[in-house]
C-alpha cells in the first residue's frame, strides 16, 4: 500500500509550531514559578506572568513579547525578594524567552501559508464540481429532452437531471431515497 506524501507537508508545520510553542511555555512556565517564589504575586503581575501560561501558540508569542519587555524594562522595579538568597537574573531570562520567539513566529507563519492555500484550493474546487454539475445538468436535460422527442421515454427518465441534486440525474436520486428509508415495520395479520 502507498502512503501519500501529501498528508507529510501538512504535518510538518504543524508539528514544528506545537515544538516551538512548547519550548516558548516551558520557558514562560519555568520563568513564572521562579518569579513567583521571589517575589510573589506582586512581582508576577509587574513582570506581566500573574495570569496562567496559556497553550494556544499565536498567545504565547503575545505573553512572551510583553514578558521580555517587562523583563528588559529598567523602570519597572520588582519588590524585594521574599528570601535574600532568591534573585532573578532578568536579562538572562529575558534572552531564553526571546530566544524561543522566532522559531514560534516562523511556525506560525508557515500554518498560516498553508491554511490560505488550502482554503484557495478548496474555492477553486467548489468553482469546479459548481460547474461540472451545471454542465451535467444542462447535459443531461438536453439528452433527456433529446430522448423525449426520439419517443425514447424509458431512456429519457433514466437520464433525467435531479431538480434537487446537482450532478446527478433524477434516477440516481430516487435510488438514494430508497437506500436511506427505514424499512416498513411488518402489518399483523388478521388470520390470528
């Protein structure tokens, strides 16, 4: 059996945002809990981590930026730690955050690529079953009619467009309508 290497490019970006987005929060989850244990509530909510590290990737690498900043900016001052031995190196901090952001942003960018050409292949491919079925249809009512003049009526009924289904002629459709009928529940008899 072969396998499709279609469904392999469409993994791939896929797999390399979840990968990238994982190490992103590790990091952000990691530089929370020590932030937490140094400064407490307090300093969460200055360094913009007080809220729980989200999963969605296009919102880590939001919460990522405004942590990095925060973590680089020197007019925020964080309280005083909760234990003399507990301190935060905030640059070096800020850099293994940043240092996850392009691989996400890039992650991010290669899904979305894909996502707009699928959705534009599967425009493309609604115009054209949109148009085979006009062109069945007007096919085959001109065949039907053709029949009909021909005196060919059984033919003609065969080849009849669906009013109801577009691709399909009227035959098929009733076929269909028998196939999805419940089956009709046995009558008792009256001998009994």
């Amino acid at each position: 059996m072969r396998t499709s290497t279609s469904s392999r490019p469409r993994r791939a970006p896929r797999e390399a945002r979840d990968e990238a987005a994982a190490r992103l929060r590790s990091a952000l989850v990691d530089g929370r809990a020590a932030i937490d244990a140094a400064f407490g509530p307090a300093g969460l909510r200055k360094l913009r981590l007080d809220g729980a590290v989200p999963e969605d990737p296009s919102v880590l690498v939001t919460i990522g930026e405004r942590v990095v900043k925060a973590l680089r900016d020197a007019d925020i001052k964080l309280p005083k730690p909760r234990r003399a031995s507990m301190k935060i190196d905030r640059a070096a901090l800020a850099g293994e955050i940043d240092a996850e952001l392009p691989a996400l942003r890039k992650a991010l960018a290669k899904v979305a690529t894909e996502e707009r050409e699928k959705e534009a292949t599967l425009r493309a491919k609604q115009l054209a079953m949109r148009k085979s079925d006009r062109s069945f249809g007007q096919g085959a009512a001109w065949l039907a009619t053709s029949c009909t003049f021909a005196g060919l009526e059984d033919l003609a009924a065969k080849v009849r467009p669906s009013g109801r289904r577009p691709g399909r002629t009227a035959v098929e459709e009733e076929g269909e309508a028998e196939e999805t009928a419940p089956p009709e529940a046995p009558t008792a008899s009256a001998d009994l």
